[in-house]
C-alpha cells in the first residue's frame, strides 16, 4: 500500500543476508562446537561400537530413539502450523511462515538421522531397501520420513521464489555468485498473472498434501511401540497420542524460534504480541487435548491394570519415573496451559516461557514412553535399568544445536520473511484468487 | 519380497538325523496305532511328510537352578558371559517357595520378531527354528522391543577371538557372534543336523530338558525317550505367555507348587 512499509519489509527480509557481526560469528562458533562435539561423541561410538552407551540387553532403545521422536515432532509443528494457516487463509502468518518452514526442514533433518545413530550396524543402513520387508515398521518409517524430507523441502521452496527474484534484483549486484544462485533457484520469476496461478496452485497443493503426510509419519513412529506386545505400548490410542505431541511441541518450538529471531533480525514491527497471542492459543487448544488423550491412555490401561502393564504404570506414577513423570505432568502440561492461556501482561514472554516448558516436557513425556517400556518387566521379575553416557548426552546436544546453527546459516543466504505473501497481506499487488477452502477466513 | 539366504542343511537329512538324534536315547518307544493326536501338529509339517517340527519341553520339578545349561551354551557359542541365550530366572511362588525356569528362545509360529524386522534377516526355517542371519541384520533392534520374553540379546561388544578361525558363520551356527548384529538361541541346529542333542540338554545333570519333535510325536532329554503328546498331557504342560498368540515351540511342566496358569 504504502511505499515505506514496503520498503522496510523488503530490507528487513534481506537484512540477514550477507551479515556477519560479532555476535553472529559468536553464535556460529559456540553452535558449531556444540555439534563438532556431537559428531567427535559419533565417530567415537562409530569406532567402538555400542557399548559406549548406556544401552544394555534389557533396554536396548534409549536417547536416539527418544530423540528421533522428539526432533522429528518439533518439525511437524514447523509445517502443520504453516500448512494450517495457509489453508485457513490466516492473514497474520505473513512473518511466520518461512520462519516455521525453515525449522520444520532443520529439526527433521536432525530427527531423522536419529535412527541412523541408533544403529548398530550403520555401513547396512542400504540393507532396508535392499531387502525391505514392507511388514516392518522400521521400513514404514524410512518410506514416511523420506517423503516427508522431500515435501518440507518443497513447501519451503516453493513459497521463497517470488523472495528469491526479489533477492536476486536486490542483491544480484553486490554478490555475483550469490546472485547467480538467486538468478537459478527463482527460475526466471517475473509475476506475471499465469506464474502466479502456478505458484499458488502449488503451495496450494503441498499445503494439503503436507499434513497427511506428517501425520502419517508420526503414526508410522507410534507404530514402532504400538505393534509390539508390551504392555505400555500395545495401545490404539499410540498413533493420535503422538500426532498430537508432534504439534504441541512443534508449536512450542515455532514460538521460540520466532521470538529468538525476530530479535536478532529486527523483525519486531512485523511479529508483534498478536503473533503470539494466536499461537499461545494455538498452543494451549493442543495441550488441553494431549491432556485428554493422555488422561484416557493412563485411565483406560490403570483402570484394568493388566500384569504386563501395571509394574510400568506404577513405577511411572509412584515408583523411580515418578519425578520425571509429575515433573512433566505439571510443569510441562499442566502449568504451560494457564501461562500461555490467560489474558495478562507480557504475552510474549509468557508464551515462551510455556514454549520452554511444553517443549522440555515433551522430550520427558518420549523419555517415559521409551524407557520405563523397555525397562519394564516382560519376564515378570526382573527390571532393566538405563543411564545414558557422555556419548549419548553429547550426540544430543549436538543435534539440538545443529537446528539454530543450521537455521542462522540459513538465514544468512535466503529471505527470512516471505516478501511475498507480505505484499499479499498488505495489498500491494493484487494477487489472483488463492486456491484455498472455502471457509478461508483471516483474523 | 527380500530373497533368503540357503538355510537349508544337507541335501537328505532327515532320515540320517531321526536315527542320529533318538539313538543317543535309551531304547525308542512304540509310536504306532496309539491313537493319540499330537497337541499342536503343524499344516506346513504334515505337508512336507516327514520334516521335523522341533520342540522342547523344560520340566521345572527338575529343574534345580545350577545354571550348567546357561554355561554350556556360552562355552558352545562362544558367547560372553551375560550372553544367556538360555536364561534361568528364579520365580518366587505364592508360598513363599520359589521354583526356576530356564527360558531358550520360543521359536514361536507366530513370532513377534519375525514380523518387524526390517531386512527379513531374522526368519524360520523348514523346521520351526527362528535363525538370524547376522550378515544382513543393521542392528536396529526393533526385534528385541518386539520379543514378548527377552530371548534377544544384542552384540554391544566385539565379541572374543573365535577357537575355530576357519569357521565361516551361518544362521545355523553364528559363532562368532558379529558385532552390532542380534543373536539368539537356535535350538543348537547345528547339533541336532548331526543327530547330536543341544548343548544344553546335555549339560543339565537334572534331565530337566527335552527335545521334541511334533511330527514324530516324540522327545528325549537324553536317558529316557517319551511319547511327546501323552507326555506334555500327561504332566499338564504349559506355554508361557500362550495368550498373547505367539504359538511358542517350548512347553513348560509346573514346578511344585506353582499354579498351572503360569
């Protein structure tokens, strides 16, 4: 509409490219430590096998797979929640979306090596294609995470190349090979009415495509515990339980992440309190159905307490799990709900404030699935027990590094706002009808 | 679907192993015009005439706890020492009493850990035996999070110097172990392919253990031959865990004092 506000997204969208003051190079260096440290604890494990982590014959999953849950989960919040707004016409996700692509694409690319790490004999990982038994779960993950990789890949692309046109009109002067790369990936976009229609048609189409395609996959990894015969994990409700866990903590993540860049990048006139106003509610619809998703597990296995499963519920609810399990229950569900849920002050520091909270304790909650599972008595006498080492402690780290890490690099070559839809919402084109739903309504 | 690696043994075997197995017996016992159905006899076996259906049946009023099998089988396979491929857990009774139960591996029909593996490195063979073949196997593990009975145990370590360098392992007889794979017990295929009994049938001084066939409808614990169906009905065998539908291939004869319900 206005010239000015144009010209201030316009600059804070490329603002990050080609920057480097201190504080950026400290927080590449101290990240980048973080994962050298990481790989060192895998090369060590590579050369060593195993043993150097606290797995044992009686629980033989632990960190890996409880992070592979946990990272891939966060990155199903990335898109859902930019697949969500975009389907419901949601105006105010302008500034969001690329933020919440970009983590959705980093935290799988993390969670999903997981599995890899897990393994005990990494050089055969090509063995699952080669001999792929399509009855294995393992094989159902490798088929869901793969396609989703490629879709999240495309719904971060394909909105971005209107911005990298604009980048590369932009800054095709300043950096000739960066605007070479700018020139290639926008592929000659120029706006033209029929370009558009095709874009649009396009983020159309992955938008619907993607959240399927994420529920399919956190299902897939519910599948992993659900079909086995153990007691805690034997359960119908595994598959909606952890779809549901996916978002919640996936929204929490989106808060944080946008409430740490937007710091950084001087994106405050854009992503203002509204923005996290909505995803706090956003954040406490999906606590309050975790809560009751999780209420109707415990209720349903505790009311019947079968052999197998009741020495694992007791000790989740009263034994060693306890602390952890309460922990979670409380400062990660319970209290979450009412700082993010009520009307007040400091909105956006309430909501990260339940963002850190929901986000840690649903690392515990994939901690409570995994282990107190595996540890339970299936030979109903004896109790596994698990402590993970140096090398599982800094593979995670590691790998929670590796999300901002690769995010700022990211961001130092590619738009950080949708310029794009920004002009959309503002009106300073006229986009053509958008291919969404009916009931598409904005705020 | 994923081709399997040849499991099979000798070309004609199974005449050669039926009278290898049950010569090491005491005298064998009339088999015919009984009458007597067997508990469980499987289509597949009954289809391919004359194979053998292995069992093994554990009786736990003999079974005195001293853990020889356990030795035994490590010292066969080569295997460390918390390797118990046959494990034997003390279980406490409502008594205040407690009898022991060893627990190989179940071969079960219906096995958890066959389904979920994701390279089809883990299989039956023609007899009922659940091998791995530790060449394939990327050490997921996802079979030892489906194993209702613990029967599973990964190779965490490099396992030690093999006594036999020249032997190349085989699902039949995966020894040594490779490292970052999943072994289990396998009934000592490898044994009874020679007509000999399982390792640790023959280390247990109690005569608790016996190997079984459901096709010939007989078993031995190495003294005394028994007809396998009227035996297990006889002493009210049981299968642990039946309830969960696995169809395991070990039967279990109570302890004293131990409830039938297992």
């Amino acid at each position: 509409m206005d010239a000015p506000t144009r010209a201030l997204y316009v600059e804070r969208a490329l603002w990050p490219i080609g920057r480097g003051d201190l504080r950026f190079w400290l927080a590449i260096g101290l990240l980048s430590a973080l994962v050298a440290f990481g790989i060192y604890a895998y090369v060590y494990q590579l050369q060593r096998g195993l043993w150097v982590t606290g797995l044992n014959q009686r629980v033989s999953w632990g960190f890996y797979i409880i992070n592979c849950v946990f990272f891939i989960g966060i990155s199903y919040g990335g898109a859902m929640t930019s697949a969500i707004l975009r389907l419901t016409n949601a105006r105010w996700r302008a500034p969001l979306t690329r933020l919440a692509e970009a983590t959705a694409v980093a935290a799988l690319l993390v969670g999903a090596v997981f599995p890899i790490i897990d393994l005990g004999r990494p050089d055969r990982f090509l063995n699952v294609l080669l001999y792929a038994q399509v009855g294995s779960p393992i094989v159902w993950d490798v088929v869901a995470i793969s396609t989703y990789l490629v879709a999240s890949l495309v719904f971060l692309y394909l909105p971005m190349i209107p911005d990298l046109a604009i980048a590369r009109d932009a800054l095709g002067a300043r950096a000739k090979l960066l605007g070479k790369v700018y020139s290639a990936l926008s592929l000659g976009w120029t706006g033209t009415p029929s370009q558009e229609r095709a874009l649009q048609r396009g983020i159309g189409i992955m938008a619907i495509l993607i959240i399927p395609l994420a529920v399919s996959v956190h299902s897939v990894l519910a599948w992993l515990f659900a079909v086995t015969t153990r007691g805690p994990w034997h359960s119908t409700i595994f598959a909606p339980l952890f779809v549901l866990a996916a978002v919640l903590s996936g929204v929490a993540a989106v808060i944080l992440v946008i409430a740490a860049l937007r710091r950084v990048y001087g994106l405050q006139p854009f992503i203002t309190a509204r923005h996290f106003r909505y995803l706090s509610y956003l954040l406490v619809a999906l606590g309050m159905a975790y809560l009751y998703f999780m209420i109707s597990e415990y209720l349903t296995e505790g009311y019947v307490l079968e052999q197998s499963t009741a020495p694992v519920l007791e000790s989740i609810f009263l034994g060693q799990y306890a602390p952890a399990f309460w922990t979670f229950a409380v400062g990660g569900l319970v209290l979450p709900l009412f700082l993010a849920g009520l009307p007040g002050r400091f909105p956006i520091a309430r909501a990260c404030m339940a963002a850190i909270l929901v986000i840690a304790g649903m690392w515990l909650k994939r901690f409570l699935i995994v282990v107190p599972g595996m540890a339970g008595p299936i030979m109903p006498w004896e109790w596994g027990r698990y402590s993970p080492t140096w090398v599982e402690i800094a593979i995670t780290v590691g790998a929670a590094a590796a999300i901002p890490l690769m995010l700022i690099v990211f961001f130092r070559f590619f738009p950080v706002m949708s310029v794009h839809e920004m002009d959309e919402v503002e009106g300073v084109h006229a986009a053509p009808p958008r291919m969404a739903p009916a009931f598409a309504g904005g705020d | 679907m994923a081709d399997l690696p040849d499991r099979t043994g000798p070309s004609d075997p199974t005449r050669r192993r039926l009278l290898g197995l049950f010569a090491t017996s005491s005298a064998g016992i009339a088999l015919a015009g009984t009458g007597l159905a067997p508990i469980a006899f499987p289509e597949a076996a009954a289809a391919q005439g004359k194979q053998r259906q292995w069992v093994m049946v554990i009786d736990l009023r003999k079974c005195d706890g001293c853990g020889d099998c356990t030795t035994a089988c490590q010292t066969e396979h080569e295997l460390p020492k918390n390797f118990e491929w046959i494990k034997v857990f003390e279980v406490k009774d409502e008594r205040g009493g407690s009898y022991f139960m060893p627990r190989p591996c179940f071969q079960c029909e219906n096995a958890p850990c066959l389904r979920v593996c994701p390279v089809a490195a883990t299989f039956r063979d023609d007899e009922g035996v659940v091998l791995v073949d530790q060449e394939r196997c990327i050490g997921c593990r996802m079979c030892m999070a489906a194993c209702p009975y613990g029967a599973r145990y990964f190779n965490y370590v490099e396992p030690p110097a093999p006594k036999h360098p020249f032997h190349k392992p085989t699902p039949q007889f995966p020894v040594p172990q490779q490292q970052g794979t999943v072994g289990k017990c396998m009934f000592c295929v490898h044994r009874t392919d020679d007509g000999k009994l399982p390792a640790c049938l023959e280390a247990c001084g109690m005569e608790a253990i016996y190997i079984g066939d459901l096709v010939e409808d007989i078993a031995t614990n190495g003294n005394e031959t028994v007809r396998l169906s009227r035996f297990l009905k006889d002493n009210d065998a049981y299968r642990y865990k039946e309830d969960l539908g696995t169809g395991p291939r070990v039967y279990y004869i109570a302890g004293h004092g131990q409830h039938l319900d297992n």
